[in-house]
C-alpha cells in the first residue's frame, strides 16, 4: 500500500494510476495532514445482475441455497429468533 500527499497525488496521478493497473500497488491511499481521506482504486465495473428494489442495497445471490439461507437470518431479525432486535 502507497501513501501520498495530496500535492504528490495531483503531481504524480499518472504514475499512481500505473502502479495499481500494473499491480505494482492493490491501491494508494491519499492523505491529508497525514491522515487518510481518499484510497485510489482500479475501476470494477458494475454489473446489473440485481433484481427489483434491492438492486443497490442486496447483491447477487450465487444460488437459490445462498438466497435462502440470507432470507432466514433477515426474517429472525425481525422475528426476535436469534436476531440482532
């Protein structure tokens, strides 16, 4: 993991964008009076294989098990069955 400033960030963006599209870096993390602000990343590209309302808020369930399992521990949720209410 890289730290930069964010003077050496604006100076050296090229730089940074090739280090991590390299891999030479997983990503750089932008500082501010040495304290974290900003983490440069590579892009992933979103995909739109969420159904319905929960497009933003429930991933992709892997299979129909997965999606179960998920719905069981949101319904003891609310049911008081071992859930956090």
């Amino acid at each position: 993991m890289k730290t930069a400033s964010i003077f050496d960030a604006k100076t050296n963006l090229s730089k940074y964008i090739s280090s991590i599209l390299s891999k030479q870096e997983p990503y750089v993390v932008i500082v501010k009076n040495g304290k974290p602000v900003a983490r440069l990343v590579p892009y992933e590209a979103e995909t739109n294989n969420r159904i319905g309302a929960g497009k933003k808020i429930i991933p992709r369930m892997k299979s129909l098990e997965e999606f179960n399992r998920i719905d069981t521990e949101i319904e003891n949720d609310f049911s008081g069955n071992g859930g956090l209410l």
